[in-house]
C-alpha cells in the first residue's frame, strides 16, 4: 500500500553523492586527458582490436546511441492496384 509521501528527497532532485562521484569522475579523466597521458597510453596499446575496443568505449560518451524505429505499414489498405492508382491520380479534376 503507498502512503502520502511526506519527507526525504522531493522528487526530482538529483542524489547528491551521486553528482559529487560523476564530477570527482570527470575531473581525474580531464586531468588524465590534458596531462597527455591517456594520448601517450592509448597509442602503447599494441592490438588494434584493444585500441578499437577502448576507442568504442570512449564514442560511447561522445556519440549518442542511435534508438530503433519500427513503422507499422498496412501495405493492403487501399487494395487498389499500382495501375488503378494512377489512372486515378490521371482523372482531370475537372470532368467531374
């Protein structure tokens, strides 16, 4: 059974730890990354198929994922032939 909600965090409001870890997070990678380290160990990285892997990784949070589309496409629902479309589309609206 759910009650009234009438404390703690309203909804919404972003978890404090949470930010305060993702911006700890991206300070040490900004400073890995200007301090040339990450350049110099992402080229030592002998294979290609790693340095592919870790340059995926990295598109990642650069590269928004594509979402799948479906369509749903009822291809019967005029059931006119191709030909009785256009000698449709052919009649002079003004013979009518």
């Amino acid at each position: 059974m759910k009650g009234k909600k009438t404390g703690g965090r309203q909804k919404g409001t972003p978890n404090k730890i949470t930010a305060d870890t993702k911006t700890a997070i991206a300070e040490l990678l900004q400073n890995y990354a200007t301090s040339g380290d990450m350049e110099k160990d992402f080229k030592a990285i002998k294979s290609a198929k790693d340095r592919l892997y870790v340059a995926e990784k990295f598109a990642q949070y650069i590269i928004p994922k594509q979402q799948a589309i479906t369509a749903d496409i009822d291809v019967n629902e005029h059931e006119q032939t191709i030909e009785q479309r256009l000698e449709e589309l052919s009649k002079d609206p003004d013979d009518e």
